[in-house]
C-alpha cells in the first residue's frame, strides 16, 4: 500500500501521463519510503490490529502512523538531496492516499462481516433488545456486533434526550414502559438489561415489565462486581434475587478504617460462617499484620484460609480450629496473639432449632461471648465488636433472647475495662448459610412446593458485603460503649420474595410452583423491629448507621445472672429459659401455629433517628 499510494502521487502529479512521470526518481525514492514507513507501522503497533474488530482507535492509529511517516520520510529525502526532483504535491498526495488506501480494506472487512455476512446469518440470531441506552448500553452493542448469534435491534431508555436518537447505529425506540409493545412490535426474542448502576426500586420496575412479555431476560454484572473484578462486561447473566432486594452503594471512610486496621492483629471468630468469612476478605484488604481465623467447623475454616491465601498474600494468616465455649483455648489464643481489634461473629442463628436447643443456644451465643470479651479484656485488646441481631429486639425466640444478654454483657462490661466493647445490630442477610434464600432455591429446583409461614411476615434485609463494610465502618466510629443499628431500608415481605424467585426461575407462581402457607414456627414473629421504644435512636456521622442509647444495668446482679444462667445449662431447659427472661424482661416466648402468634405482631417501630 505504501508503494502504490507512493507511485498514486507521481501519476495524479503529472496528470496521469505515463510518458511524463519520472519513474527512475520513483524507483530511487521508493527504497528509503518503504523502509522509513515500514518501520514507523512497526513502532506504532499498526501490523498487531485485527482487522475484525477494526473502529475508531484503529483509525486514528492509521492517521498517526501516516503523519508520522511522511513527516520522518520529509526530513530524509531533505537530508539526502535536499529533495532534488521530489515534487512537493506528491507530499501532501502521498498521505492522502496512504490513509484510504490503509483504512479503506479495513473498513470493508467490517462491514462486510457485520451487515453482509450479519444478514446471512439473522434467521439463526437472536433478536436482542437493550434496557438501557447509556455507557453500558453503548458497550453492550459494540460486544454484540461481533457476535453472530445475537442481533441487537435497537434501545429502550426513559432519558428524554435520547429519545428517537441512535447509539451505534441503532435506535433508540422508546421508553422502559413500552417493553411489551416494543418486544412484540420487533419479534424480540431476548431482552437484556444494561443498567448496571441501577437500583433495587428501578430493577424491580424493569423486571415486572419484562416478566409481561414472556421473554427470557438477562443482565449485565452489577457494577460493584465490575469494579471490583469480580465479573466481566460480557458476562451475560440470569436477574437474581439481589439484583432485586439490593442496595446502593455504600460509601465508606475508608482511611479512617485503614487505621484502625492497617498493621495490626484483627481476630475474628466464626470465621468460616457467611457474615465471618467476608469480613474475613474485607479486612484482609486493608492490610493488617496477622489476621486470626476462629472457627470450630473444619471444612469452613480451611476453605476460607485456602481463599484468604490466594487473594491475600500479603497477610500472616494464623487458622484456629477452636470453639468459643472452650475457655482455655480462647485464653490460649489470646494469650499467644494479643489481637488489638475483635471481631465475634460466632453465634448459632436458626430460630426454630435453636427453640429445641436452648441449652446450646446460651453456651454458645451468651457464655461464649463472655469468654471471649473477657479474653479481650485481659489481653489489652483496643476494640471488640459484637456482631448482634434485630430479634434481640422484644425477642419471642431463644436465639433473640441469648443475643439480647450477650449485647447487654457487652454494653455494661465496657465501662469495667479498657476494650472498648461495640455492638452492631442488623437484620438478615441475603444468602447467608441456613437462610431463607437458598432455601426457596432448592425448592424451586426441586419444583416446589415453596414454603412460607405466613401470608404476612416481613424482615429487613441487606447483602453479606454491605453489612460487613458497614461493621466495619462501625468499628472505626465505636469509642466504646455503643450500640449501632444498620440501616435495613424497608422490610421486605417473605411471600413477596417467594414469587420473584419463581418467577425469576422461568416459572410462574401457583400454575407451575405452588407457594404453601405452613404457619409461624415456635418463636417467630411476623414482624422483626431494629431497637427498642427505650433506645433513642440518634444519626451518626454515616448515613447508614445509627446509634441506640442503651440501658445500663447493676453490674453485680448482671454477673450474679450470668452465673445463674450457667448454672442452669447443666439443670435442664425449663429453668434455663426462666432465667433468660430474668435477665431480658421483654422475652415473651411465643408458640408457633398456623395463624396469629400471641405476640407475633409486635409493634414496629419506625425506622427513622430520632
């Protein structure tokens, strides 16, 4: 191309008079042309494009390429013979025809394969229609003109000053509330969701929409998941449940974390659990010196030490296969490690089993955290968090009532030492191990029946990663003494989320899985409340966390209560849950049934500071 846009420039300067173009003068010349441009097309990367996936970079690679050479070719041909015999058009021609001659190939393969060989193939593709028309509907299309077996026919987006414009190429055909009219209008067989950034109440909106037309629907990764590495542009993926009950982004103080964190001995217990093993990952991200991994189930331990060492090695990981009931084990690790910063995320958790366990219940969740706030204590750490749950609040179950006295333990020894003791109080997460999530999963897989307890019973939710960035966050503002309530949004109701997985499965709720009301398990409740009438509630310097005034209680008929409680867990049951509502008066347990609960709709307080 450089020989023929080279001669192009002669025969367009002479007119094209064979006999008058000085073809001896092209020949000279042609040497030290090809070589000086060869070598610019090499430095500039020109001969490592694929020609398939040509576009604007591409071309603007050709115009450096080209003005770099003629302008390197110039100073040599000047250098040589002071350009004797060189026309000066041929070097304003030369570039000219080198750019069409270099782009125009290029540009013919590109369209040739998208529109000749691309209507070849449309009866095999599929008719794909974009929810959304901004950066990431932008680079949906550019991906899916490279691909023969999706045909991306045009946009959908509310923006009013994209309507009737095009992105690519394509158009933009309307707004998100015309999606079924749109689908049926263009035969679209597949719709995907480009709107990364949005949140719950928008995807919950875009969904219902795309469930009236009958199609399957797809999304692109969260853009959490896209910053952080987790997921790629192109991976094309089915709408969960979290993209439904997710929410924004938090925003954290990521400094002030770094501080209480960096260089230092972090200790965290249950650490193979759900909530445990992501804090695990979190903290690990700000670098601490030696991080200490608790947790008394084998496979949970080692699978969360073998991810640790793969994402993080940096951090002197130290796996501790032991329980927090075993007091001399907890004493011996505080003794040999002297964590500065405590996490306790060790609780058993599932209300209707702990209701027939009480015992094990209190030795974990209540004894449990006093030997290891104690272990804090005597050992010099700075800070211990407490990891607590919103059925501490009024509780009418068991496990409610022993995570009530282990925050109470914590809230009141804080003032007999130099730990400063933090509780951080949230309500479910989304996903964890044993929750009602994964549950509905393996009923829908197994094609039902789903089954919920009650036709009206709500609870708060939020992801395992967003509540661990906010325990952390907690962690840094807690001076001591505190109570901090997560931010839980609105309460979602279980029946809801119910049919949003069945549906999200491809199925419809009742015709193809049926959905069965089982009544309240013994100790639950139909509404979940996040503090008490008593706990004024104030904001804090984050928007999602807020601080609970807690009530103080006599030291000495605390620890005389704690030694009863003990004492019980060795007489029998009866007498054991008669103390846990000696020392949390607002424990009323309740019986499950198949209808109201006695207690079962508790107040709910609203969710707002005070």
């Amino acid at each position: 191309m450089v020989a023929l846009a080279w001669s192009l420039g002669f025969v367009i300067r002479y007119d094209i008079h064979p006999a008058d173009i000085p073809w001896a003068l092209v020949g000279e010349s042609l040497v030290p042309v090809l070589v000086i441009q060869g070598f610019v097309f090499w430095w500039t990367g020109l001969y490592r494009s694929v020609w398939r996936f040509a576009s604007l970079p591409d071309a603007w690679n050709i115009l450096r390429a080209v003005a770099l050479g003629i302008l390197c070719i110039g100073i040599a041909l000047f250098l040589y013979n002071r350009m004797e015999g060189i026309p000066r058009t041929v070097l304003i021609l030369y570039p000219v025809f080198l750019v069409l001659l270099l782009g125009g190939p290029r540009l013919a393969n590109r369209f040739l394969r998208d529109h000749i060989l691309g209507m070849a193939s449309d009866s095999q593709a599929q008719r794909v229609l974009a929810l959304g028309a901004g950066a990431a509907g932008e680079m949906l299309a550019r991906d899916l003109k490279s691909q023969s077996d999706h045909e991306l026919v045009g946009f959908l987006d509310d923006k009013p000053s994209l309507q009737g414009a095009k992105v690519r190429g394509l158009p933009v055909l309307g707004k998100l509330t015309q999606i079924p009219e749109v689908a049926r209008k263009h035969r679209i067989d597949l719709l995907i969701v480009a709107m990364p950034s949005a949140s719950n109440a928008q995807m919950q909106r875009v969904v219902e929409l795309c469930e009236e037309t009958g199609l399957p629907f797809r999304t692109l990764p969260r853009m959490q998941d896209l910053v952080s590495g987790k997921a790629r542009f192109t991976d094309l993926q089915e709408v969960a449940i979290e993209d439904l009950l997710g929410r924004d982004p938090v925003h954290l103080d990521r400094e002030s974390i770094g501080e209480g964190l960096r260089g230092r001995t972090v200790f965290v217990t249950g650490g193979g659990g759900s909530i445990g093993a992501e804090l695990c990952r979190q903290v690990a991200a700000y670098a601490p010196a030696r991080l200490v991994i608790l947790e008394e189930c084998e496979y949970h331990l080692f699978r969360t030490e073998a991810e640790l060492r793969r994402h993080s090695p940096g951090v002197e990981l130290v796996p501790a296969l032991t329980d927090v009931r075993d007091s001399q084990g907890v004493e011996e690790l505080f003794r040999r490690y002297r964590p500065d910063v405590v996490f306790h995320a060790a609780a058993y958790k599932h209300v209707p089993l702990l209701e027939d366990h009480a015992r094990e219940a209190v030795r974990n969740n209540v004894l449990g955290t006093r030997n290891v706030a104690e272990a804090a204590d005597r050992h010099g750490a700075d800070k211990f968090v407490l990891i607590s749950t919103d059925k501490a609040v009024n509780p009418t179950n068991v496990m409610g009532a022993s995570k009530r006295v282990a925050e109470i333990f914590c809230q009141n020894f804080d003032a007999r030492s130099d730990t400063a003791f933090v509780t951080v109080r949230f309500g479910n997460v989304l996903d964890s191990a044993g929750s009602v999530i994964p549950t509905f999963r393996e009923q829908i897989a197994a094609g039902g029946p789903v089954t919920v307890t009650h036709p009206e019973i709500t609870r708060y939710f939020m992801t395992i990663p967003e509540a661990c960035q906010l325990i952390l966050q907690a962690e840094s503002m807690g001076a001591g003494g505190e109570i901090f309530v997560l931010e839980m949004g609105e309460p979602v109701a279980i029946a809801y989320l119910a049919r949003q997985m069945i549906r999200l499965s491809g199925k419809e709720p009742e015709r193809d899985i049926e959905i069965r009301y089982t009544g309240l398990r013994p100790g639950e409740k139909l509404f979940e409340e996040l503090f008490y009438d008593s706990e004024e509630l104030l904001a804090t310097s984050h928007a999602k966390i807020l601080l609970a005034r807690y009530r103080g209680e006599d030291w000495e008929r605390l620890e005389r209560g704690l030694r009863d409680l003990a004492r019980a867990c060795e007489v029998d049951e009866g007498e054991l849950r008669g103390r846990l509502r000696a020392l949390v008066p607002e424990f009323q347990p309740v019986a499950g049934d198949d209808g109201e609960a006695p207690g079962a709709a508790a107040k709910v307080v609203p969710f707002r500071p005070a």
